[in-house]
C-alpha cells in the first residue's frame, strides 16, 4: 500500500507539473521556497540583531563572516542549481533512474568538498578572517562566529543541493520545512546562548551551527525513508561525463556568482572598514536587511525555475513562455511593492541595529534605499537568469549570475569609493543592479529562439514520425 501511495504521489506530481495552470502552479511552487528564504532570513539577521547589543565592533564582525557562507554555500551552489535543472528536465522526459544518479553523484562531491574546505579553514581561521575584511578591532568577535560555522560546512553545502532537488521534483513543501525549521530554531537559540549562557559571539556562532545541523536531517529524512522520488545512495555515485558536464555547466553560473558575491563583498568591507567600522556595520546590516525582499524575488524563480525546466523537457512549450510571463509580471510588481515597504522605513529600520551610531544609521539607510529603487531591475534580471538555469542554458545564467556583483559591480566600486567615499560605498549596489538589465535582454533575446527552435524541431519529428507510421501503415 505505501509503495502505491508512493508511485500515486509521483504521478500526481508529475501531472501537476505539465497541466495545472501556471498562475496557480508557480505561485504554489514559490510559497514554500518563499517563507523558507524569509525564515532563512529571519535566522541570518537574528545573528546580527542579538549580537549588536555587544557593540558595533561586534555586529562588523557578524558581516564580515556573512562572505565565509557564501564561500560554504559555493561548495553546495555548484552542484545544486545545475543538478536540480537537470534533474527538472530529466523528470519531464520521463527518466527518473537517471534522475537519481544525478542526485547521488551530486550530492556526495559537495560533502566532500565541504570536508575538504573545512580541514583547510579551520587550522587558518585568522588569516582568513583578515582577508574577508575584519579589522583589527573586531578580528576576535570575527574568529568566535566563523569557528563553528565551519564546523558544519559539510551538512550546509548537502542541505542546499536537497533543497534544490527536493523543488525540482515538486516537493518545494518539503524543502520548506527542513529550511523553515532550523531557521526559527537558531532564533530561539541566539538569545539562550548569547546571553543566558553568556556565550557572546561564539553562540551566535553555535546556534547557527546548530540550527544547519538539524536542517539537514530534516532535509535528508525524505530520501532515508524512501518519501522522494529520487533515491540518494553511494551506489549511484557515477563518474559520469555527461552527468558533471550538464550539472557544472549549469552550477558554474552559480559558483561564479556565489564566488563574486565573496569577492565583491570581500572588496566592500575592506573598503568600507578602511573608512570606519560604523560604515562597515552599516552595509553589513543593509545586506542582511535586503535578504527579505530578495529572499521573496529569489522565492518566485525558485518556483519557475523547475516549471520551465519540466515543461521545456516535456515539449510543451507554450508553458515554457507562458511561466516566464507570468513569473516576470508577479516579481516586478512584488518587487515594487516591498521596494516601498523597506524603502520608505530605512532610517528607521537600521536604527533597530545601532540607536547611537549615526554614521551607520546614515549609510546604512542610503544602502537601503538607493537598492530598492533598483529593485524592479533586479527582480525581471533574476527571473531571465532564471530562465537560463531552468532551459540548462549555461551561458546565459553565467552571464546574469555573474553580473550583480561581477561585470557590473567590480569595474564601478573603486571609482564609486575613491570619488564618493562613504557615498559611493552605500549607493554602489544599486547602480551595479541597474546596470544588469543591458546585459539581460539580448540573454532573453537567445533563450526565446531557443524554446521557438525546439518546438519547430519537436513539430517537424512528430511529422515525421506521424509519416512513417503512415507509410507503414497496410
């Protein structure tokens, strides 16, 4: 009975994916992915909350170590978006096995990776702190937080290539949970360990560790008692060319662009911290500020992204567009909407942070606002970058990856910073998030000729087949 609950709950999903209509399916889709960023978020920005009654020095440090998960999360990013396209299209073909091998093999090179990034870190944790930006003054609080989240690097990178595999089969629910719950536990832990067990900084650090720890066996649970689709085992490891051809080619977008973040926000707090801690602290609590409206944007093209991805694979292609209308028009008009909601509070938002600190109140607040008038940009951008991961259109999703924060930002913020100071250090994002559109349409321009020469292709071999099977025909 339960393998027949089980098979019944793949073919619903699979059925749900080619046939319900794409402004219900999306948006469910996008729900669980959405409260998950914002719950992801919500822990995130509880570190630097609770721990900015320890001092600014204390909250600088908390944004420096905000570039060390990112390095962590290219470790999973690299497998995980290129996997769950893949995976997405593989579904639609109808080719589950395959699926699966794609899964495992995926999976355990990215725990690997993070036990090899971990023995490398950890026995260097201050000159890497140093070269993430910490100042000499906040170098201890930075050491303290980055300890234990290294700790842990190998469960976090496995529980971003679940998250995304789990959505890419329809299980976005599920993903949500396992995301959900570890975030609302390092919120009810930060205060216990911060100051009840007068931990500090380092338990901030502990309970997040904690919190990705038990995210991952969430996360893990469904494929352990056989509630997935897919099937994670070491005996579907494969050294497969095409498997790390279609997953890299894909996820290298992701790495790119993960690994810019680092660089750029590497390059940001050095140059921001060259100036004062109190501008350091201010972008960082605007980074984590803009984690909600850009948890939400992320949250919709995590839902498109797998529709596309299905519908393209499956050839139902007037789908494919239809899911990428809809997903431009809902994020656009979303994002204009929290671009007022954030935009219009920001003062008072970052004062939450630091009551006494005007400088980064001041900065904090231009950062804020300068990105959300650039935010419908960003928004459209990221559902064609989207497209691009969804259709495994590798050079396109590399160039809008890698543009937020690397085409578009690197040539602009040391002429920004040197010219405009603290000004240029608070308004650089947004002007970089401006510029990313230039490089989106022609992208948009190639993924629409794609989806028309596969149809016309898909079009002719039905014709061809239907021909044959005439001819054959007594």
């Amino acid at each position: 009975m339960a393998l027949f609950q089980r098979k019944s709950e793949t073919v619903s999903r699979s059925e749900r994916m080619a046939t319900e209509p794409i402004p219900k399916l999306i948006p469910a889709m996008a729900l669980p992915a959405i409260i998950a960023f914002l719950i992801n978020s919500i822990y995130s920005l509880a570190d630097t909350f609770f721990v900015s009654s320890l001092g600014t020095n204390a909250t600088a440090a908390v944004s420096v170590n905000s570039s060390l998960d990112m390095i962590i999360m290219m470790t999973g990013s690299l497998f995980a978006v290129g996997a769950a396209s893949y995976i997405a299209r593989l579904l639609g073909a109808g080719k589950k096995d395959r699926a699966s091998d794609v899964l495992s093999t995926s999976w355990f090179s990215v725990f690997f990776i993070g036990i090899i990034l971990m023995a490398i870190c950890v026995p260097n944790i201050h000159p890497l702190v140093r070269m993430l930006g910490a100042t000499e003054s906040c170098e201890t609080y930075a050491v303290q937080y980055a300890t234990y989240v290294l700790l842990v690097a190998p469960f976090m990178g496995t529980s971003f290539v679940m998250n995304q595999c789990l959505r890419s089969e329809g299980a976005a629910m599920r993903s949500m949970i396992g995301m959900s719950f570890g975030g609302i536990l390092n919120c009810v832990l930060d205060p216990i360990f911060i100051f009840k067990l007068d931990l500090g900084v380092a338990g901030a650090s502990m309970a997040t560790a904690i919190s990705k720890v038990v995210s991952f066996v969430i996360l893990i649970y469904p494929y352990i008692a056989k509630k997935s689709e897919l099937h994670l085992t070491i005996r579907r490891y494969r050294f497969d060319k095409i498997i790390f051809k279609e997953v890299l080619s894909v996820g290298a977008s992701s790495l790119f662009r993960s690994g810019l973040m680092v660089v750029s926000g590497v390059i940001l707090n050095r140059i921001a911290g060259g100036i004062s801690d109190s501008v350091l602290a201010g972008i960082g609590v605007c980074q984590k500020l803009m984690m909600f409206p850009f948890g939400v944007i992320l949250g919709i093209g995590t839902g498109f992204t797998p529709v596309a991805g299905f519908n393209f694979g499956a050839c139902k292609f007037d789908r494919v567009r239809e899911s990428f209308r809809f997903a431009s028009i809902v994020s656009v008009i979303v994002a204009i909407g929290m671009a007022l909601v954030i935009g219009i509070p920001a003062h008072g938002l970052i004062h939450l942070f630091s009551a006494a600190d005007g400088e980064m109140m001041r900065i904090g607040a231009l950062a804020i606002r300068t990105q959300c008038i650039t935010m419908p940009i960003h928004a459209w951008v990221a559902m064609v970058n989207m497209y691009s991961s969804g259709l495994g259109d590798a050079k396109g999703a590399f160039v809008l990856a890698t543009a937020r924060q690397g085409t578009c930002f690197l040539p602009i913020v040391f002429p920004m910073t040197i010219l405009w100071g603290a000004i240029g250090v608070g308004t650089v994002q947004a002007v970089a998030d401006g510029l990313t559109i230039l490089l989106a349409l022609p992208v948009l321009s190639k993924l629409r000729k794609k989806v028309n020469a596969a149809e016309q292709a898909f079009i002719e071999e039905k014709a061809a087949r239907a021909a044959a099977e005439a001819a054959a025909a007594p």
